[in-house]
C-alpha cells in the first residue's frame, strides 16, 4: 500500500513469488545484503500481496558473520537451486579469501543450469573468478577497481553504481543495491510499484546503470574549479603511464607556473605531489588486494624501477612495499 493506505496494483499477479537466493559469503557487508531484502519486503507490503520471497545460503549451512561482526543463521549450505531462482552473491571485505574452492564450484554448477546470478558489492570478483564475467560488462566497488581490472582483463569493467548485462548482474556496493531491485521490481510489476518502495526508504534519487558510483571530483575533493578538476580526471585515467605537469597545464590552457599555483591555492600540495599520492594509493591497493609482484606492482603504477618505487612508497606510507605485503598476508592469515 502506498502512504495514504491503498495498495499498489500491480501489472501482473505472479502464479508464486519469484525467489531470490542470497549467498552470504564471509565478511559480507551488510547494508549491500540488508537494502536489498528490505527492497523485497518493502515490494510486497506494497502490493499487498507475496511477490518476493528469499532464503539465506552459507558455505557448510553455518552461520555467516559480515564485515560488522554481527553473525547470520543461514537456512541452508549450497544446496542445488531451482530454475527460476536469482542467486545474490553478497561480498564485503577480504572478498578473495572468501571466495573459497567449493564456493567456485557451485557458482560454476548452478550458471550451467542456466540461473541468473548477481554479485552485491565485491562478489563481483567471486563471479570473475569463475569465469562466469568473461566477456561481459560488471562493476564492483570503486576501492576494488584497481585490483579487479589488473586481474580480469577479459571482463569490460564500468564505474557504473550496477551493471545487467545478459543473466549476469553486478553492483557497486552500499546503497546501489537499492537502485538494482528498483530497476528489478519496476521490470517484473511495473515503475509505479518501483516509486512507492522508493518513496518508503526515504529515496529520492534513484539511479540507473548510467550513474557512476563515485562523487564527482569536485565534491571529492571539496574544490569546485573546472580546471582543477579536468586535470585531476586526466591524472587519475592516466596512471600507469603519468603526464608530465606541463602537458597537463596546456592541455586545460594554462602554464605550468599557473598550474603550480592552482594546486597550491586549492589543495596545498604541487601537482607532481598530488599525482604521486594517486599512484601510491593505487599501488597500496594493489599490494592488499592481489597478489601481483611488487614489480608489476611499481610498473602498473608509473614507476619505472622497483628501487624508486619502494623509496617513494616509504616516504608516504612509513613502510616498504614488501612489508606492506607481508602485513596483509599476516593479517588475512588470523
């Protein structure tokens, strides 16, 4: 029903309620997993009527904590699903580990059957690494951008909040799970039912698969300039092979003494400063979430030797590359 008390007629009357499967995988993130149920739930408080019904599955049917600590009672392991079923695979943090050999292994059996899979927030990744991607357009979350794009070359990733391409699906995380099960209930009953589960969650902006996910650059950085802006654009599509300062400064029109100024004015550090601490983010994501060798680490990033990369990452970080690596394999080994 909407908010004055009537319910949303639907265009179509369901013979059963279609199901969503939601694979919860360790350390799952739950507001990507929670706004989606509550999109489902919202649907059929709405309609008056059980258009959605969803089950919980975990590895070994045990129960599954997410990224907050707080644990879930799953109603089953993998078990075999039903034709018609969409599984929602939900990723969060340290999404490799937690995309383990048997998990693989059903993803692979249950897309042979033909089932239409989705992967929330980073299980993107846990998709691509069944292969189930290859040749597809995806998304995951902009922090996981780096990394997946090195990994999975075959996959035309986006910055896109969500991504549906064919029977696969994938999300940005967070709150793009909202736009995708607007999107998915508009398609199944109709946009006005959409607009009411909008209009209960307090959402007033839905997005669409044309959205990026990001803040734009001027918001990011709190500086609305234009220029400043398309030369930060330009370093961060450019970071593997960096622009020199002054072919950045004529190419928004400026000098490079104009360029200098600009960046010390707005955000207190040089131009070729703010360029090396993109590439140096970059670089740490890298070290944390692949396995890459700290060579192609420093290549992928512009640095032209592993000597000058190790200096440079240690001047910002207070550590070296390789112990930075050692960390996080200590780490993901607890």
């Amino acid at each position: 029903m909407d908010v004055q008390g009537h319910f949303v007629e639907v265009k179509t009357a369901p013979d059963k309620p279609r199901r969503f499967v939601f694979v919860l995988l360790d350390n799952f993130t739950m507001l990507c997993f929670s706004a989606a149920v509550e999109s489902l739930r919202i649907a059929n408080r709405m309609a008056g009527a059980e258009l959605y019904e969803w089950t919980l599955l975990g590895e070994g049917g045990e129960p599954v904590k997410c990224s907050a600590g707080t644990g879930f009672q799953v109603d089953a392991d993998l078990i075999e699903l039903q034709r018609d079923d969409v599984a929602m695979i939900c990723g969060g943090i340290d999404v490799q580990a937690a995309t383990t050999k048997r998990v693989l292994n059903w993803l692979r059996r249950e897309a042979r059957r033909g089932i239409i899979m989705a992967g929330l927030c980073t299980a993107g990744y846990s998709l691509a690494k069944a292969g189930l991607l290859d040749g597809k357009r995806a998304t995951t979350h902009w922090e996981n951008q780096d990394s997946f794009a090195e990994e999975f070359d075959e996959v035309e990733l986006t910055k896109s909040v969500f991504v549906v391409d064919g029977n696969r699906i994938t999300t940005a995380g967070g709150t793009s799970s909202i736009d995708l099960m607007l999107k998915l209930i508009a398609q199944d009953h109709g946009e006005e039912l959409a607009n009411a589960v909008a209009d209960q969650l307090i959402y007033s902006s839905i997005r669409t698969d044309q959205d990026t996910q990001r803040l734009s650059i001027p918001t990011r950085i709190g500086v609305r300039h234009p220029k400043l802006s398309q030369v930060i654009q330009q370093m961060e599509r450019n970071i593997e092979e960096p622009i020199s300062p002054s072919v950045l400064a004529k190419d928004v029109g400026m000098s490079t003494r104009q360029l200098e100024r600009l960046f010390r004015r707005y955000l207190n550090r040089s131009p070729k400063r703010y360029y090396m601490e993109l590439r140096l983010q970059k670089a740490r994501n890298l070290l944390m979430q692949t396995d890459m060798s700290v060579i192609n680490v420093a290549l992928a990033c512009g640095f032209a030797s592993p000597s000058h990369f190790s200096k440079c990452y240690r001047a910002h970080y207070d550590t070296t590359p390789y112990r930075e690596r050692g960390a996080q394999a200590s780490r993901l080994s607890i």
